[in-house]
C-alpha cells in the first residue's frame, strides 16, 4: 500500500461531530450487537475499520492472515467479514471459497476490500462468493454504507 492510499485511509477516520454523532444514535443495544469480522494482513488497515465500526455499535474481530479469518469464523461466525485479497498463508479468493462452499457459513456477507482493482479480480471475487467489492484506497463512508446495507435491515 502506497503511503499516499495510507493518507488517504487515515483522513477519513476523523469523522465530524455530526458523524459521530449520528453513528451513536443509531448504535444497535448490545444484546443484538451485530459481529463482524474484519481480515487484513496490514494493521493499519485493521485499525482504520475496527474504530468506526465499534462507534457504530458493531462487535469487531480480527484477523491478520487468512488461517486465522478461517479459524475465527469457525469459533464464532460473524454477520459479515471484510476481506482482503493478498494476504499471507492463505489469500482472501481462497477464504471466501472454504466459507461460501460450507453450509454453516455460506449465508455470511463478504466484502471483498483489496488493492487489486482489476476486472479479473472482480469476476474472481463474484466466483468464490464474494458479496461486494471495493477497491483500496477506500472511502470510509463507503465501507460504513456496505456494511450498514447487509446488517441493519
């Protein structure tokens, strides 16, 4: 990741007050906290995500490699995972295929969150079951309304 999509990412954390906000009011009671699993091999990344999504009310977990995502979700499946693509050990395509391919978890959103933003990563990523797709640098508005669309209906 370039230092400038690292900018970029960073710039969008600080949230207006209006913002904040808004994502409290809407914060879900915590006897129905949505989960939601988010795996990326660059920390930075992680944290960039796991703020705004815990100041919207959501249980955030991690995973830094593909292993882990795996073993993650089989101990406590999540409503939704943000995946990334290129990761160690195992990547984000193969991920989504063991989840999408096994009935205890092939209903869980996937949000496929990478710095591949070519057409054959997409159509890679609609093959293994991958729900959406955004391209890194992202916009964390974006990223929220993603995530808002498959867990708040």
């Amino acid at each position: 990741m370039t230092i400038e999509a690292v900018q970029e990412i960073a710039e969008n954390v600080d949230l207006s007050f209006e913002q904040e906000l808004r994502l409290v009011q809407e914060k879900p009671s915590k006897a129905i906290r949505k989960r939601v699993l988010v795996v990326d091999d660059d920390p930075l990344v992680v944290k960039v995500l796991r703020t705004p999504l815990e100041r919207a009310g959501f249980a955030v977990n991690t995973a830094c490699h593909g292993l882990e995502a795996l073993q993650k979700v089989k101990q406590a499946p999540p409503d939704l995972i943000i995946l990334d693509i290129l990761m160690p050990l195992l990547d984000g395509f193969k991920v989504a295929r063991f989840l999408k391919f096994d009935k205890r978890f092939k209903d869980i959103p996937i949000v496929v969150l990478t710095s591949r933003a070519t057409e054959g990563e997409r159509e890679m990523g609609k093959q293994v079951g991958a729900n959406e797709f955004l391209f890194k640098p992202f916009r964390l508005p974006q990223v929220m309304a993603m995530v808002q669309k498959y867990l708040n209906n």
